[in-house]
C-alpha cells in the first residue's frame, strides 16, 4: 500500500467512522452512567466494532465470492452507499436520526447502537471490504488494519473525553465540520463507483 493509498483509505474510514459524529449520541446512551461504567462501555463499543470490521476487511471478499457477488459489482453498490450517506450527512439527516435514537436510549448501548450500526456501520465495513481487496500483500493489509486501529483509538480517547469535548464543540461546530466530512466522503464514493464501471468495462478509465 502506497503512501497516497494510505492516506485515501483513512480518510474514507474515518468519514464513514465519523468519530466525532458519533460523541453526542454516546454521551446522550451514557448519560446515567458513572465514570467507571461509562469508560467500560466504550471500551467495550470500540473492541467489538473493531473486531467487525477487521473480520470484514479479512473475510468479506471470500463471502461476497461465496454468494456470487464480484467486487466490481461490490464497489458500485458501495459508492451508492457512501454517496447516501454523505447526502445525509450534508442535509444533516445523520444527526436527526442519532438524536431520534438518543430520545429512548436502550439499557446497554454497547453493542447497539454504538459497536453497530454507528461505528462499524455498513458505510465502514463497506469500505473496509473494498480497500482490503485492492490492498496486494500481507503487509499492505497490516497497514489498514493500523490505519483502522488508530481511528478507533481516536473514537475511544473522543469517547472517554466526551463531556469536555461536547463542552468544546457546539452544535453549530458538529454540523459544519460533519458537512466538510461530508463532501469528502461523497467524492471518494464517486471515485468507487467510477473504479467499478471501469472494471467491467462499462466506461474507459483512461
């Protein structure tokens, strides 16, 4: 994996991550808790999430094979995926709709909402299929499974300092830097689309 390689993948895993997306609605599950537990539960949230998209990065090309699926045919269907959601993030439908959950927050958020469908959700694990099966050689794939580990470090750490950075960032703030997250995700999920009907032919990549 080459170092522009690099750098597109973790840009596409942290937009469709969105760990600073995702604080107000963990503080919002979490806000009876105490410290202790709130800490465990997002530990707990990241692991799990973690452990979902590794496996997909690993295994998701085999099972898309397994069922007749090409990879050609996955890339298309995951840049219309990404392109949906960076419209929803855009017009904000994304906040709506974690507020709407927040409103009657289950007993135990660990593994739903956060660990799925808000951190490893099918825009993430989309993009993890996706660049694993481009990604050539065992090293290559060590490389995004660090680009991945370091994104969600960076969710725990917004995580755990979730009241103090909710403190720091106002409502206001959240929305314009989710719609600049936004753009972004939506040109990258062009770009997989565009890569896909190149490989089978449909329009010429050069």
């Amino acid at each position: 994996m080459s170092f522009d390689e690099a750098v597109t993948a973790a840009v596409a895993l942290f937009v469709t991550i969105d760990p600073v997306g995702s604080v107000p609605l963990f503080i919002a599950l979490t806000r009876t808790m105490d410290i202790a537990a709130r800490r465990m539960t997002a530990i707990r949230a990241c692991v799990i999430a973690f452990v979902i998209l590794t496996f997909f990065g690993l295994f998701g090309e085999t099972m898309l094979e397994a069922i007749g699926i090409s990879m050609s045919a996955f890339r298309i269907a995951g840049g219309l995926l990404l392109f949906l959601i960076a419209v929803e993030m855009l017009f904000e439908k994304r906040s709506e709709r974690r507020n709407h959950r927040a409103d009657d927050p289950p007993p135990d958020p660990t593994v739903f909402p956060l660990a799925t469908p808000l951190i490893a959700g099918p825009g993430a694990l989309a993009t993890m299929i996706l660049y694993s099966s481009t990604t050539e050689g065992i090293a290559g794939l060590v490389i995004l499974n660090l680009i991945l580990a370091a994104i969600m470090a960076l969710c725990l750490g917004l995580f755990l300092a979730g009241s103090s950075v909710a403190r720091h960032l106002s409502p206001t703030g959240i929305t314009v830097f989710t719609r600049l997250l936004g753009i972004l995700l939506a040109a990258l999920s062009v770009q997989f689309v565009i890569d896909g009907l190149t490989e089978v032919g449909i329009i010429d990549g050069t």
